[in-house]
C-alpha cells in the first residue's frame, strides 16, 4: 500500500514506479524501456542542453466511476509534440509510439492513480530532448523520448476560485513567426521572470499581447484565453503565435453541444470590457476564471470575485464528467488503459 495523502496532493513532482524512455539513433526508434532510476545520463553537448531541443507536453489519466483508467485525448498531445519535432528539426515520436508509450507507463503505475472521489488524477508529462553530441549549431544526431507519470490533486477545493490578472507590457512571450505556436521549453523560460514579478505584485495569472503592435490579446503566460459576451458567445484568440490548446479546444466544442456561438478571431484589447466571463485554460486546472485584468493604470472588472460565471462553471463540469466518466463520451475523446 502507498503511504500517500490522497486529499492533498498539490500539483507537484512525487517520485513513482518508473517513466518509460525511447532512443531514437540511426534514423529509428528503439522498442522503449521502463525505467525506475529518474534520472538521465546524457553528453555535456547534448543539444537540448545548448541549443533548446526541447519539447514536451502534458495530459491527464483518470480513475473513473466505473472503475476504468481513462486518458483523455492523447492523439492530441501526439499530433502537437509531432508539431512541435517538426519545427525544432528533432526526430517525430510516431502517434502509435506515442499512444503505446502512455498505456505502458500509465499500466506500470496504475497504483499511483489517485481513487475516484478525490478529485485528483494522474499527470502525464511526454518529453522529447536531443540527446546527442553537436558543438555546431545543428540538429542532434540522437534523441530521447519519455514518459513520467505523478499523482495530482484537485486544483480547486470546493468550486472554482477567480483570480486577477494583469497585462504584460515589458515583455513578450513569443516573437513574431517565432515558435509560440509549438510546445517547447524555451516560451516557458521567456515567461517565468514576468510571471515572478506578476506574482510578487499580487496577480496569479498574466495576460500576453500580440507582440507587434501590443493591441490584441493572444494568452495568458501558461494557459489560452476564452471570453464570454453577455449572450453566451465563447470569444478565443486566432494568432499564429497562440499555442493551440487541447483543453480550448475540447472547450470550444462543448460550448457547441450546449448550444453557444463560437469564434475564433483577433481579439483587441478594448474589447475586455464586454465580456462577463474571461477564463485562462489548460491542462492542469481545465478553467481559471479570472474576475478582474489591469492594464496599465486602468483596472477592468470582469466578473464576481466570489465565484465563477455560469458558462466557465457549466464548460468545467462537463469536462470534468467526461474525463472521470460520470458523463458519456460521445465524441470518444476518452482512451481507455
């Protein structure tokens, strides 16, 4: 039996049986390996180390009511991180790789998998790093793709919690045609020192600009932005620097099945002042509502502070039951392990 504080996990890493690893060497993948130690030996010029070959991605398993292991939408995160191979000139991780690789470590770890009724599941962390050799500025000739697995908390403790927000001016999170548009380590890094500073000043969340005329909303630091119009319409950003969120869009097509207008557009900074619900989404909290944004010297009110509006709250719920199987799965998003 684990000795494990299932109520209160937090979202942070805890040790469990193994990760799995992949070599690619010569042009092909090996057949991939459990592995206990959670460590990597890699060369002092690995060129993830150098040169920011990086790439990774997050998702989720869930125990579920009927007792099942559930992963929600993996070939998402696998269509993403082969994106993302692409433009970083790493070798692409295959979807079936990539599938067979969640089912095995997620199988491996299964005792780690938080119980139904906790609210928490299992955080899935894919990360593939060049791992060869290469004091050039090129790509490696060698690279490793793995898997860890960590047990993860309910992030919100009786319903949802709003927080402030507040626009960055100084900084950018990504360059124009730059790579904000793919999932590496690097946009993470170009966020972290404004995000201290947001954080320090009291605002747990940040909101990015576009960054050529800094007029248009683009996302927050970790998270896509969504708006809600007083009729119930869900606004997101279209820019190529915007990462493309599986939780957005899996979002975007519950608003549809309840019945909301969607659209996808440049969205201008002004325009916060109409809606009456804006929310940061991602992978490991689905929603944060936020009820108030600063810009600059002017402060604008969203929503109640106390609670969140009625679409974020409904949209979360309607995640949540599919992902812990309360509801059906009729876009069959759902893999089960």
């Amino acid at each position: 039996m684990l000795n494990i504080d299932w109520g209160n996990l937090g979202f942070k890493y805890m040790d469990t049986k193994c990760h799995i690893r992949y070599v690619w060497r010569d042009g092909k993948w090996n057949e991939g390996e459990l592995v206990e130690e959670p460590y990597l030996k890699m060369h002092i010029a690995a060129t993830c180390l150098h040169y920011g070959q990086e790439a990774f991605e997050g998702m989720k398993a869930f125990r579920c009511k009927d007792g099942a292991l559930r992963v929600f939408r993996p070939e998402q995160n696998a269509d993403r991180m082969q994106k993302t191979a692409i433009r970083t000139c790493m070798a692409p991780v295959p979807e079936e790789m990539f599938i067979d690789a969640i089912k095995r470590v997620v199988k491996a770890n299964e005792e780690y998998v938080p119980p139904y009724g906790t609210g928490g599941s299992l955080y899935i962390r894919p990360l593939l790093i060049g791992t060869g050799e290469q004091i050039g500025v090129a790509p490696s000739t060698e690279y490793t793709f793995l898997v860890l697995v960590m047990p993860a908390g309910e992030y919100y403790k009786g319903g949802l919690k709003p927080v402030k927000s507040v626009i960055i001016e100084d900084f950018d999170r990504a360059a124009p045609k730059g790579m904000g548009d793919v999932k590496v380590g690097g946009n993470y890094a170009a966020s972290i020192y404004a995000h201290e500073k947001a954080k320090a000043a009291g605002f747990p969340v940040e909101l990015y600009l576009d960054p050529v005329k800094h007029s248009y909303i683009e996302e927050f630091a970790t998270s896509n932005f969504l708006g809600i119009k007083a009729d119930g319409t869900y606004v997101t950003p279209d820019s190529p620097s915007v990462l493309p969120s599986v939780t957005n869009k899996t979002l975007m097509q519950l608003a549809k099945d309840h019945g909301h207008k969607v659209e996808v557009r440049p969205v201008h900074v002004d325009e916060l002042e109409t809606f009456t619900e804006v929310a940061a989404c991602g992978t490991a909290v689905v929603v944060t509502p936020v009820y108030e944004i600063t810009h600059g010297k002017k402060v604008i009110t969203i929503s109640d502070p106390e609670v969140a509006g009625p679409v974020t709250e409904k949209l979360f719920n309607a995640v949540q039951d599919i992902q812990y199987g309360r509801a059906p799965d009729t876009h069959g998003w759902c893999m089960v392990i």
